[in-house]
C-alpha cells in the first residue's frame, strides 16, 4: 500500500514539469511537441522561412573517428512581428526542443535591408539577421578542419560564417562573423 500512494505522488510531482515544458508550440489550431516526427511538425507549422543542419558525433572511435552520426536539422519560423520567432531543433527527425527567438517580422524574411544601427539590434542567429537585414553583400565559409562524415559533410566542427554587409559610401562596412549559426562578433570594416 505505501508503495501505491509512493509511486501515486512521484507521478504526480512529475505531470507538472511535462505540462510546463517548454518544447511545445502552438501552430495555428494544432500543438508540436519534442518527440513528433519532422514531417507531422511540416503539416502542423508554416514553412520555415530559414533552414541549417549539421551532423553530430554520437560514438567516435579511440581515433576521433566517427562511429555513429546524429542528424541535426534547425527550422526558424517567423509569425509575424507581433509574435515571437522560434527555432524548431529537430535530432535524426524528431523534434528535440523549441526556443524562443526575439520579435518576427511583417514582410517576408530576407526581403528587406536594415541599417547599420538595425544590424547591430538584428539578433543573435543567423536567421533573425537574415529575416530583419536580408541576403548579406558577401559571404565567405571558413575552411573547417576537422572529422568528416561518410558523405563528406563537417562532423562535430565549429562552422565559422562571416558575412559582410556594404552600407555605401556613407557608412562603414560591417562583417559579421557567426560560428555554428550564433553571432560571435560585429566588425566595422575602415575602407
């Protein structure tokens, strides 16, 4: 009997923790949760307006070569500006966890170029700053070092992006250096 009434409070302590979750969204009519597979989360949300993946070393051998691989697929939705943006992390999948990103915006991501003040405001991912600022005047992909999958791709390295925006003759240039699709740094480039 006092095992029912242990097990009975045990679960009921931890109902409140899966209701408080943070890794549901509500898309339209419809919730996601962490668990659901990628193509029932395609049906239920609008279209990602910015997509990233990578491969992640699960099981290495004593050489740091890669055993078992996991796939990690990053959708970021945008709801309009006055909702918040969310960046759907999906693993081999399913979806593993949502988080909140800042404010979205009303017309469509990428369409609009910002200010150097807006930019430096614009966020802390690549897809918030491709949403508020726009396609960047250049870019350029560090060559990664580092343990490569069967298919070729990066496994388990540090992606590093820099991207430039030109802001013509009245402002500086500034370079943005992201690594793993986080914003590390904001330089103003002297011309």
């Amino acid at each position: 009997m006092i095992w029912r009434a242990c097990l009975v409070l045990i679960a009921l302590s931890a109902t409140p923790l899966a209701v408080a979750s943070a890794d549901v969204l509500r898309c339209g009519s419809q919730l996601v949760r962490a668990g659901d597979p990628i193509w029932q989360v395609a049906r239920r949300c609008p279209e990602p307006f910015w997509r990233e993946y990578y491969d992640r070393t699960t099981v290495a051998d004593r050489f740091g070569r890669p055993l078992e691989l996991q796939r990690v697929e990053i959708w970021t939705l945008n709801f309009g500006r006055r909702q918040l943006m969310r960046r759907l992390v999906f693993t081999n999948g399913r979806l593993d966890r949502v988080q909140t990103l800042g404010y979205g915006v009303n017309y469509t991501p990428g369409s609009r170029r910002c200010t150097p003040h807006e930019l430096n405001n614009a966020g802390d991912t690549i897809a918030e700053i491709y949403a508020r600022c726009g396609e960047p005047d250049y870019s350029y992909q560090e060559p990664t070092p580092g343990l490569y999958g069967y298919h070729g791709g990066r496994v388990d390295a540090q992606e590093r992006l820099t991207w430039t925006y030109d802001f013509g003759t009245r402002h500086h240039p500034r370079e943005l250096l992201f690594v793993d699709g986080r914003l590390q740094s904001i330089r103003t480039e002297r011309r």
